[in-house]
C-alpha cells in the first residue's frame, strides 16, 4: 500500500472507497475544538495566539526566548 493509500483510508472512515466532506473535515474538527477554548465555536485571536505561544515555549528548550 503506498503512502497516499494509507492517507487515503485514514480519511475514508466507512470504506466505501470515497472521502465525504464530513470524513475529511472531522480531523479538523477535533483540532478546532482544543483551540477553541471557551467552546463558543469561534476562534479569537486570542484562543490562536496561546496555542502558537505555547508550541514556541516548547521548543525553546533553555528558555531564552529565541
């Protein structure tokens, strides 16, 4: 099975052998609902900015803040 295969089924949930806009955003979703913060189903500037922020904290291993 090649790499877009698997890609591909990853995405096509019930097998039918064809991606529905439900199967290929419900990835998608998952992912907004953890930015999404105060589960109003809009993303504030804010609610986005904390999570870049915090993925930067993250890799700034000695704390430098570079």
């Amino acid at each position: 099975m090649t790499k877009e295969q698997r890609r591909f089924d990853r995405l096509d949930r019930n097998r039918d052998g064809k991606i529905t806009r439900v199967e290929m955003l419900t990835p998608r979703v998952a992912a907004f609902r953890k930015l999404d913060t105060d589960g109003n189903n809009l993303l504030s500037f804010e609610e986005w900015a904390v999570k870049t922020s915090n993925r930067f904290k993250g890799a700034d291993g000695n704390g430098d803040g570079n």
